[in-house]
C-alpha cells in the first residue's frame, strides 16, 4: 500500500468474538481499515453501508449463515 492511497476496508463478520478480535488486530496492524459484524445479518447491513474491499466471513453462524 502507498501512503497516498487509502487503506483497503476489511469486514470481518464472525459470530466468535475472539476470532473477530484477532483477525481485527492482525489486520490492523498491517494498516487495514478493519470493521466487524457478529452475525450474518449485520454483515449484511454492514456491506450496504460501508462498501468494504473485501468481507472475511464464517459459513456457520447461528441464524443467517455465511453462504446465505
């Protein structure tokens, strides 16, 4: 990543807290813009609003699932 071009934005949507908190800190500390959604259905709301580069999800979560 240049210095003049913006971090690349990063959701990680995961119903483990723990493996949102650590795919949070590894990625934020190589300077990505890293936001996070517990559920599918957050997840959802999230990329509607945020538009990330990229979205890191679970296939198994409680309620809507990962491939839905």
């Amino acid at each position: 990543m240049s210095e003049a071009s913006p971090a690349p934005r990063i959701l990680v949507i995961d119903d483990d807290t723990e493996v949102r908190y650590s795919l949070n800190r590894v990625l934020s500390s190589q300077r990505y813009q890293v936001s996070e959604a517990a559920s599918g259905e957050e997840g959802v709301a999230a990329v509607k609003k945020q538009a990330p580069d990229v979205v890191l999800l679970d296939n198994r979560m409680t309620g809507m699932s990962g491939l839905e």
